[in-house]
C-alpha cells in the first residue's frame, strides 16, 4: 500500500476541497450499507445519512474500495456498486488485499478509520461499533476470542467515531474495559449509560457525559493536543421514539445466536448474519431502530465536525 497515496486514493472533489480549506468532514462506512441493512432499505439509509450530514454544513465522506483504489466520497453509483454478493467486507487489514485484487470492497468502521487517518478527516458516524463477542454462545466457541478490529483501530486513528455504543449481540462490559486498556475515552452525548444499539439500556456507564457539541468538541481537541493520542468513542443513544426495551433485544439477540452457532457461522460473518437474523425475528423493528440510529448519528457528527475548534485551521 506504499507508493504514490494520489494513485491509492480516489477523493471526491466536494471532499478534497473541504479538506483542503479545513471544512468539515465526517466521513462514513460502507459495511453497514453492502452487509448490514437489507436492499433497498440500505440505499434510503446510505442517502438520508448524506442529507443528514450536509445539513449540518459538512461533507459527508464515504469509504469504499473500488476497482483498485480506495474511494473517500462516494456518489449514488459508487454506492450501488457495493450492493453486490461479491462485494468483500473490509476491515483495516483487508484493504491492501482488496487494492490489489481490484475487488469491490465495503469498509467497515476499522477500514474506514484507518483511511480517515490518513487523510486527516476527524470526525467519522456509524451505526454501532463491533467489540468482543460473547464467550458463552456454544460449546465449540467458549473461549475463543472473536474482537473486532475496530477496536483496535479506534485506539490508533486519531478520529472520534460517533455511534450508538457497541452492538446488542456483543460482550459490552468487556467491550468497555479493553476500550479502556487501549486508552480511547468513551463519552455519553446527553447520557451517562453507554448504549446498547438498538436500546440505550446496558447498565453500563460511560467516562463521561457532555450536553453541548461545542463543549465535546473542546474535549476532542484537547485530547488530540497531547502526542501520540489515538480516537475517541461518542455514544448517541437510538432515538427515543425507535429505542427498543433492553430485555426484548436481548431475546433477540439469544435466538439470533442460536441461530448463528446452528448454522455454524462465525468470524466476519456472524455480525451481518445476527442484525439480519434481528430484523426478520422482529418483524422489522430492529431495522428501523438501525436505521433510525445511523442517520442521528450522522446528523451528530455533522454537528461535531462543525464545532471542531480547529476546522477552520
Ligand atoms: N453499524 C451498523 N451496522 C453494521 C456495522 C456497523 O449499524 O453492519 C458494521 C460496521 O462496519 C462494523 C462491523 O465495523 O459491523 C463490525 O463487524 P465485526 O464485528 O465483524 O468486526
Ligand atoms: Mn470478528
């Protein structure tokens, strides 16, 4: 992945000249559109979450592999290019291999960061991040670790990854503490209990809560002022009019597992597999709560951006 970075990267004109003139930008992944929401619901997901960010005077960033290079700002044509079974799903690590390979690859929140980095975008929405799976889901599985890079991401990107916590199917509280062994602050945006994705029950706190985006802004820029500094979590509960009851999710989430260990699906398939499993189990409910949370998420981050104290640098 060495060599000339203007021929590994396609950036988008609207992007590049944010960038360049120190405008907001918050980029977006694409995993969450080509394997976490049905067609066509991912397509009206992918557009409102765009609309969602330029209202907030940002420019919405979306990360992709496409025919060899990595794409940052991706139109509705790039975007229809992931909705195919072929379409690789792209953690940090799978972006060379899809580089060379000339695939098309969709980025997960790993992938997504570890472009953002490089291309100096600080703020970045998605849905929920993946963590470390639950332990006790099968027999076969006990004690086998399954932990999304992401996390391990989060800890090296300098960029604020905005989104509802963690997803319901994982092991939060030691999702929690490897957030902290790897020193990325979790914060609450007009909360205290970091969420759960599609609740925002998980009886678990988060460092600390901020009521103001200004003011969560001036912690990021504070936390990026000292050498070294890696990404930050910031938690935005599912809309109260979508969030769901934390017991009915973990229901879901029991069965959904089941599901998975009978199919003997696991690595990066078990996700796309489980939220899919939710959302036919549920009659559609835990979609719309995906759905829902992804665009506030993108419409925070659009607001964040805009109150980086050094955006217009
Ligand atoms: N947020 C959503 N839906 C998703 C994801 C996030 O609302 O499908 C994706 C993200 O791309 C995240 C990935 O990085 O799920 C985690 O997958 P894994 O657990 O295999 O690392
Ligand atoms: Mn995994």
């Amino acid at each position: 992945m060495a060599g000339n970075l203007n021929e590994l990267f396609q950036v988008a004109p609207d992007v590049a000249s944010a960038l360049a003139e120190g405008r907001p930008v918050v980029a977006l992944e694409s995993s969450i559109i080509a394997q976490g929401l049905p067609h066509p619901d991912n397509l009206t997901v992918a557009a409102a979450m765009h609309r969602a960010v330029r209202e907030r005077a940002a420019v919405p960033a979306m990360t992709a592999v496409v025919d060899g290079r990595i794409r940052v700002g991706l139109d509705e044509d790039g975007i229809a290019r992931l909705v195919h079974p072929d379409c690789w799903k792209c953690g940090a690590r799978d972006l060379g291999p899809a580089v060379a390979a000339g695939v098309v690859g969709a980025t997960t929140v790993s992938a997504a960061l570890r472009i953002s980095a490089a291309l100096g975008i600080r703020i970045f929405a998605t849905g929920g991040i993946g963590g470390l799976h639950r332990a006790d889901r099968a027999p076969g599985v006990l004690g086998r670790l399954d932990i999304s890079a992401d996390l391990m991401e989060l800890a090296r990107a300098p960029v604020a990854v905005v989104s509802s916590g963690a997803k319901s199917l994982l092991d939060l509280a030691n999702t929690l503490e490897i957030l902290e062994a790897l020193g990325v602050p979790v914060f609450g945006y007009r909360c205290l209990e970091f969420p759960a994705f599609y609740t925002a029950k998980s009886g678990l706190p988060v460092m600390r809560r901020f009521d103001e985006p200004q003011v969560l802004a001036g912690a990021l820029a504070a936390h990026w002022s000292l050498p070294g500094a890696g990404g930050a979590l910031i938690c935005n509960p599912p809309p109260a009019h979508e969030a769901m009851p934390a017991d009915e999710v973990e229901a879901l989430v029991v069965a959904a597992l089941k599901a998975a260990d009978a199919a003997e699906v696991s690595g990066g398939a078990l996700t796309p597999f489980v939220l899919s499993h939710m959302a036919t189990a549920s009659a559609g409910r835990t979609l719309a709560v995906n759905s829902a949370l992804a665009i506030a998420n993108a419409d925070l981050g659009g607001e964040i951006a805009d109150a980086l104290p050094d955006s217009a640098e």
